[in-house]
C-alpha cells in the first residue's frame, strides 16, 4: 500500500474551512485579550502610584474611579458588618468582612477589611473587631458589577450581621437604611484593622489569554493535518 495523490472531499473541505476560521477567530480574539489585559495591567500600576483621592459625595458621580486610590475619614459602624460569603482564599472557604464607614450621618462608605476563614459550622458566622474611633483609611475603590434581578427581596427587618451572596451595595443600603457611595474602599495591605487582603484586579491574567490563544492555533494545525491525511487516498498496489 501507499499513499496516492490528493483528493479533498468536499464535505471535508467545508468542514476543514469552518474549523479554520473558527479556530483562528478563537486564537485572534485570544490574542487581544491579552493585549487589552496587559493595557490594563499597565494602567492600574500608573494609577497606584497617584496621591490617593479623598472620598465625598461629589466623588460618587466620578466615571473612571474603578481601582484608584482613594482616601476617607470617618467612624465604622460596627453594628452593620456584612459578611460576603463564598470567598476562597488558598483553596479555603471564608467570607470578606465590610464594614460601613460613616462618613456624614447621612452617608456611609462601604470598606472591605479582607477574608476571614469561615467556621465548620455554616450557620456561626466569625466574630471580628470593629474600631471605633475616628478613622483615615487608605485603599483602591472598587465598582461591584450590577448583580442580577432578585424578586422578593426586601431589606426591612433584617438583623445584623448579615450573610450576604453577592455584593449589592443597593442591597445593603436597603438593609441598612442609610445611603452609600456606590463603590467599595479595598483595604490597603499596610493598613491597620484589615484582614487577609490579597485583592485581585483582573479575572484572568495576559498570560492565560496568550496560552489559550495558542490553544485555539494547535487546533487549527491539528485540523489541517486531519484533512490533509484523510485527503490522501491510499492505491493498492497492482499485482505481480
């Protein structure tokens, strides 16, 4: 037996084209992810370096706040912890402790003092100690994405504190009846009252994008190599 000449099928043709263009669209697209990641990357560590922005109520309508330093004066509301659940940290299971910082009686900030690991029993939540006195904290401001629609919630007569799934700030003013910046203040690593603060900037790093676009350019060679071998048809050999 060997091999004859090259007779591509048209069926395998089709098929080998589509795998084609899907592939190398998957790798492309890859490729800018990793590109817009690395951008990204890069702007967050310019931003780092800024002198933090003070917190007041006119900050609540900037536009380009997500992952700046920021900076805000006021007391905790220690009474008002909410417990965000399902945070995994080193392959173990806890919670993010937030912690309501008032700025004015009438507006409270949000503060992400780190994870804390959850107790064997689900339904013991940790105990955490809240400061009381006058506070300057120091983080990154962090814009919760829009949680989905929820029918049937409703935040009055709820105690504290609270186990909460997701991070609604419109859900936690309606728990707590107070109004709040719409973001979040990350705890700085350096500062005091916080605990395991290990924050994260991007879901996925460049680096993954690039394995998967090379991922996606493997299969587009493995698909050519398929086609070209199942093209070539094999001819007896004639006998002797």
């Amino acid at each position: 037996m060997k091999f004859g000449r090259f007779r591509p099928g048209l069926v395998n043709s089709l098929m080998t084209l589509l795998g084609l263009l899907l592939f190398s669209s998957l790798g492309v697209w890859q490729l800018d992810r990793a590109e817009q990641k690395e951008a990204l990357m890069a702007r967050y560590e310019m931003m780092a370096l800024e002198a933090p922005l003070a917190v007041n109520p006119a900050l609540a309508e900037a536009g380009d706040i997500q992952y700046r330093p920021i900076v805000a004066e006021g007391v905790f509301r220690g009474g008002h912890t909410a417990f965000l659940d399902n945070q995994v940290y080193q392959g173990r299971v806890g919670y993010h402790v937030l912690s309501p910082l008032e700025l004015t009686p009438e507006l409270w900030l949000w503060v992400d003092r780190g994870w804390v690991p959850a107790d064997l029993d689900r339904e013991v939540l940790p105990e955490v100690t809240t400061p009381v006195r006058l506070q300057r904290v120091i983080g990154t401001a962090y814009l919760p994405s829009r949680p989905g629609l929820t029918l049937g919630e409703s935040g009055e007569g709820q105690s504290w504190p609270q186990r909460i799934q997701r991070l609604d700030l419109t859900w936690l003013e309606s728990l707590s009846g107070t109004p709040a910046m719409p973001f979040v203040l990350r705890l700085g690593a350096d500062q005091p009252d916080g605990f395991v603060r290990a924050w994260s900037t991007i879901a996925m790093s460049a680096d993954k994008h690039l394995a998967y676009a090379v991922q996606w350019f493997l299969f587009a060679l493995i698909a050519i190599v398929i086609y070209v071998h199942a093209s070539c048809k094999r001819e007896p050999q004639a006998d002797v």
